[in-house]
C-alpha cells in the first residue's frame, strides 16, 4: 500500500499525534515503493535520530514519512505526468 493508505489504515489517529504513539501503534503498515519493493513502516521510522515532538495533520506525518524514503522509492526524479506549462515560446498569437 502507499504512504497515504498506510498512515490511514493502520495509524488512524486523532491530531495532533505524538511522535512515540505513532512508533508504537503504527508498526503494521507496510509501505509499497515505486520500484515495487516495500518496507514496514516500522523500518521507516526507525532511521530517525531526532524524533520530532508530534505530528499537527495525517498531511505533515506523511511529508515526514516521504522524507526518509530511499531515493529510489518514490519513482523518477523530476517525472511530471500533467504535462508542462505553457511558455511564452508555446503561446498562440492570434
């Protein structure tokens, strides 16, 4: 499963979370990566050397979560599948 349902299918709390509950009852997610590997989230969160204090929002746990993804987790580097936006050498003159 990704992040997102991770977090909110095994670490459905109440905000703000603390740090060390999230540790302690979040330990059966397991997180799909990009490259179809996965880890727990157990793992993930474990390379953590400065716990943060709490987390305000499910949005802030799972920017926090994405930041100590491998980098190769998260898919290509600087892929963007909506295209890009218009330049001034794109625009139509009529």
């Amino acid at each position: 499963m990704d992040i997102e349902t991770a977090l909110t299918d095994v670490c459905d709390h109440q905000y703000p979370v603390a740090f060390d509950t999230v540790v302690e009852e979040c330990d059966e997610g397991v997180v799909e990566f990009a490259n179809g590997e996965s880890m727990p989230l157990e793992d993930i969160l474990d390379v953590v050397d400065d716990d943060p204090d709490a987390f305000r929002s499910e949005a802030e746990l799972e920017k926090f979560v994405t930041s100590l993804l491998p980098e190769d987790a998260v898919g290509r580097k600087g892929y963007d599948d909506r295209g890009s936006a218009a330049t001034e050498s794109d625009a139509t003159s009529f």
